[in-house]
C-alpha cells in the first residue's frame, strides 16, 4: 500500500506543480505514525515535506488514503496507529 501511495503522492505532486514536495518523506512519515493523526498534523507535514497544505485533502485522496481509511472502516480492519 505505501509503495502505491508513493507513487500516487509523486504524481500529485507533478499534477499540482509542487516542484519541492518530497513525496517519499510525506508517504513514510504518515505511515509510520503511531498515532492516529490530526488534520493539523497532516498539514504541517504536507508543509514540511514542501506542499501546500490547503491542498491536503485532495493530496489525501489522490494517494488513497482517504479510500484506504474507508475500506478500513467497513471491514473493520484496525488502523496502523491501532495495530
């Protein structure tokens, strides 16, 4: 999943014309989190990665985040942070 989000959050980024964002620091850091995190959280790490951060829903959903959240949620699968 998070080599699928990988190249997703590339292509997001090429698409939206961030030409800073680090997509690979982005993906490896949400993932990795331990905790379940904020939208302001999500936001100050699409900044630090070098996106714009009014753009992280959309950035979300492109990388399947927001579809993988859902799919969770109906399987009743726990999510990482839970795991």
């Amino acid at each position: 999943m998070e080599d699928v989000a990988l190249e997703r959050a590339a292509e997001a980024a090429i698409r939206r014309a961030w030409a800073m964002f680090n997509a690979h620091r982005f993906v490896d850091e949400l993932y990795g989190m331990s905790f379940e995190p904020s939208e302001s959280v999500v936001k100050a790490l699409v900044a630090r990665c070098g996106g714009t951060s009014d753009c992280t829903f959309d950035l979300l959903k492109d990388i399947g985040v927001v579809e993988q959240s859902w799919r969770m949620l109906r399987e009743g699968v726990a999510p990482p942070w839970l795991q």
